[in-house]
C-alpha cells in the first residue's frame, strides 16, 4: 500500500461517518473512509430515525429509500399477568404540516439504514474500506500523517484532516488523550436480532413492565422478518445467545412457552453509559458520533446526534478546505457539544421513567425539531427579534411555494445541496450580487418565488425589506433587514462565501 494524499480520512464507516462521506463527495472533497470491521456492521441497535434526521436524509438524497426499508412503529402492547393486554402507541401521532414535514419517527433497523447509505454513497463514486485500521497517527500545522493497516498491507496517508467516528471505544480519541467523562447507569442490558414463533409482528410486545428485573420487550423489525429483543438483566454474569437458550431464558421471564426463538442473527450484552467528550477538536482532527458521546438507549437519540454531528461539521470541512478562514472549524464544537449534552440529559431522564414504568410514550422532545444554534458565533440577528419569532440559529422551515414560472415546489427542495441559501423578501433584488456557493431567493414585486398562502412569512417572521441566510446544513444563520446589509456582506465573507 503506497502513501496517499487526500482532504479527509474518516475513520469508522457507521451512520456518521457515512452520513459525513455522502456531504464531502457531494461537494467534490477528495476523501477516503475506512473501517476496521471487514465487513459492514449487522445489527439492528440504533432503530429510531427522528424527524429531524429525516430531513437531513432528504438532504442528502437517500429518505425515500430509507423509508422504503423501514416502516412506522407498531403500537406497544403491554401484557398483564393474567395474559391481557392493553395497546397504546410509541409516540404522540401528529400530521405532518406545512413547516414540518416529517413529524412521526421512523423505525428503521440499523443495518438497512446503513446500507441505504452506503447505496447513496456508490451514487456519488465511493465507497467504505472496510478491513482498514488506523494504526497511529500524527499530526503537524498543515496536516497529518496517519499509518493504515489494511489487508493488502500496511502504508501512509498524508491528509488535510482527520475525523473519528470510530465508536464510543474510539482509537481517536483515545490517541487525541481527550477526557471521556459520565458515568455508568447501574443498568445493563441485553439485545438481540432473532426470528422466532409465537408473536405476531402488529404490536412491540412488553411483558412485565412493573420490573426492572423482569422487563422483556420483542419489537417487531421494519423492513424485515426479525425481532428485537430487548431486556435489563443483572449487572454481573453471562448469556446463553443461542436460540434454545434464549428461548429458555425468555420462558423464565416470562412464563410463557409458545415463543420459540429460531435464530439469533446479531446479540449483545452492554452496560449503559452517558459519556461526553471533553473536547471534539485537537488541531486538525476531530471526533464525532459515538466517540464524542454516548447515550443509553431510550428515546432514539444516539443515532441521530451521531450523523447531525456529520451534517454539521461536512460543510465546514468543505468550506475551510475551498478557502473559508479555519477558525469556522471551532464552531464545530462549539455548536455540537451542548446539543450532546441536551440529548444525553434527556435520554436519562427517560431511562429513569422507563425504570419507574412512566414516560414510555416518546413525545416532541425526542424529535430533534426544536435544536437550536442561537448561542452559536455563526447565528446573527441584525436588528434584535423578539424570541417568539424565528430566530438565527433556529432550524430553517419549510413551507410550500410556487415558482414564478407557475411550479409548485417547496423551501426545502430549494435548499436541497451542499450551498446556502439567501431568501429576500419584498426586497430590491440588485442588493446582493451573486456569488459562488450562494443561492438567491426573493418573494415580491419580480420575485422568482411566490408566497401565494403566507406560509414562508408567517414560518420566518419576516417582514419587508428581511434577508434570511439559511446555511447548508438548513439552519438559519442570519436575519437582517435591508439597512443592515453590510453586517449580512461580513457574515458571507466570514465563512468563505465571496463575490
């Protein structure tokens, strides 16, 4: 293996570092993702796509077929001893409406959605190595070296950054000697991917909810003909993961004897944690996803904070790459880190609940809607707005609109791709001169836009004379009225987007 040179090397091929690849290859960034597994991971762990995360997957051209395999999630049937039992759904059903379009989780094992990914990335001209480790690595002011071990052999790659998403073991970090500090939660847990008899794939079938030591649930799997099965189990001991002996365990706990487990695809037995980096930057490298934090498992949010760490930090790579100042890289941490910490507070706070048999239902706070960036040095509000309106930081709407040639579209398809966006609205056209990267937008007299029904300024609180930038990643990053226009010029040139 001879040394390379390349942009980026992204260790750890999973949801982020996939989601990571797609957003590089799709802004023509030369990259090279590895994984030391040889082969792609199997198991079903991370199942919940969230709203939010469903419109990053639009994005970045892969929700249809994501959706495709996956499916919703089945009411949850709850068992009582006398073999009764009561239904009642996963999360608060909502219709989806103008300004949110995707408002009910998805479930989708995490096999397919990585699959799904790999899919999209083969589009864009690359694909992960797998079989591939990242022995050592250093790193300089104008780059760094980092010795790979494949199974063609061993050599160097020289690169312009390095990005670990290699798992909450992470090489990286530990290598970055980064503090990984949280705390164990006195639970441990076992799953595991089985095909079975004896249930029927139209409910999440709990049994003994009342117990922490004899709570078992079987989740249907979406998009296949297995199910999950989930249950805390002592802190101290081993499993049997063969069928006959899940199938006696599961008889144990349960008491009943007609559910036959015929095969086990994939199992594991884990400690639940929640752990946060204490940095996600050390020069020219960074961490993400699982290596940066880790969650318990409840409400659905490890995943999804692991690839929104990747939709992040992709076009600020891209940016500092094309000539964007590099302090823009700091804002990666800067932005991401209390998000993790937001999640990994509520993740808890919903193993609790599920401890005190409380808080099952999973409601908007685990929908990742309503994450902001408005502390962020990269959000700019010119004048101030009042915080009941939409504010930079915010994530951007979307809203149904038509095109001046008399198409309908939406906002969302507008923002589709790796540019930012700029929305005038009853503005003079003429103020803004084009540049590399940014696409201009007005509603008005000679707009290109029409705003027929209200939905863009009613969603974004805009009145005339408003500039909204809306960054690549579909959060806003600036408002500003036409008198503040050269505070909107600095803010283009600060993240490399000049005439």
């Amino acid at each position: 293996m001879k040394q390379l040179t390349t942009d980026v090397l992204i260790c750890g091929a999973g949801a982020a570092g996939l989601t990571l690849a797609i957003d590089l290859a799709r802004r023509n960034v030369v990259f090279r993702l590895i994984d030391k597994l040889p082969s792609p991971f199997a198991g079903s762990r991370g199942k919940g796509i969230q709203p939010r995360s469903q419109e990053v997957f639009e994005d970045l051209g892969a929700i249809d077929r994501i959706v495709a395999v996956g499916g919703t999630y089945p009411p949850q049937r709850e068992y009582r001893q006398d073999g009764s039992y009561e239904d009642s759904p996963v999360a608060e059903l909502r219709e989806a409406t103008p300004d949110e379009p995707y408002l009910m989780p998805l479930m989708v094992p995490q096999f397919l959605t990585e699959a799904m990914l790999r899919e999209r990335l083969a589009e864009l001209g690359h694909r992960p190595h797998f079989g591939c480790e990242l022995a050592s690595f250093e790193q300089d002011a104008t780059g760094v070296s980092a010795r790979i071990k494949c199974a063609e052999g061993e050599g160097t790659l020289r690169v312009g950054y390095l990005v670990g998403t290699d798992g909450g073991k992470s090489y990286v970090r530990h290598a970055l000697d980064i503090d990984f500090p949280g705390k164990t939660l006195g639970v441990r847990a076992l799953v595991a991917d089985v095909r079975l008899e004896g249930l029927g794939t139209d409910a999440w079938h709990r049994f003994n909810e009342g117990t922490m030591e004899q709570q078992t649930s079987f989740c249907p799997l979406r998009g296949t003909d297995m199910f999950q099965l989930q249950a805390p189990i002592p802190m101290e001991g081993d499993i049997d993961f063969s069928p006959e002996g899940l199938t006696a365990w599961a008889a144990g706990r349960i008491g009943r004897s007609d559910i036959v487990i015929r095969e086990v695809l994939w199992a594991s037995a884990f400690n639940m944690n929640a752990r946060l980096a204490d940095k996600y930057q050390v020069g020219r490298v960074f961490i993400g996803g699982d290596a940066a934090h880790i969650h318990p498992p409840t409400g659905g949010q490890g995943l999804n904070t692991s690839l929104q760490d990747a939709y992040n930090l992709g076009w600020k790579l891209a940016a500092v790459i094309n000539g964007a100042p590099e302090k823009l890289l700091a804002t990666y941490e800067e932005e991401r880190r209390p998000i993790a910490a937001e999640m990994l507070g509520l993740s808890t706070k919903l193993l609790e609940a599920a401890k005190n048999r409380a808080g099952r239902r999973r409601g908007r706070e685990t929908h990742q809607l309503d994450l902001s960036y408005a502390e962020s040095s990269l959000s700019l509000n010119k004048p101030a707005r009042s915080p009941e309106r939409l504010m930079a930081g915010d994530r951007a709407p979307d809203a149904p609109i038509r095109g001046a040639a008399g198409q309908p579209t939406r906002l969302f398809k507008l923002f589709q791709g790796p540019h930012w966006t700029l929305l005038g609205y009853q503005v003079e056209r003429e103020a803004i001169a084009p540049r590399r990267d940014l696409h201009i937008h007005t509603v008005g007299v000679r707009g290109d836009i029409v705003d027929e029904r209200g939905y863009f300024r009613d969603a974004y609180g805009v009145s005339a004379g408003d500039w909204v930038l809306v960054r690549p990643d579909g959060y806003v990053g600036a408002i500003v009225s036409s008198g503040e226009i050269a505070a909107l010029f600095r803010y283009l040139n600060g993240v490399g987007i000049n005439t």
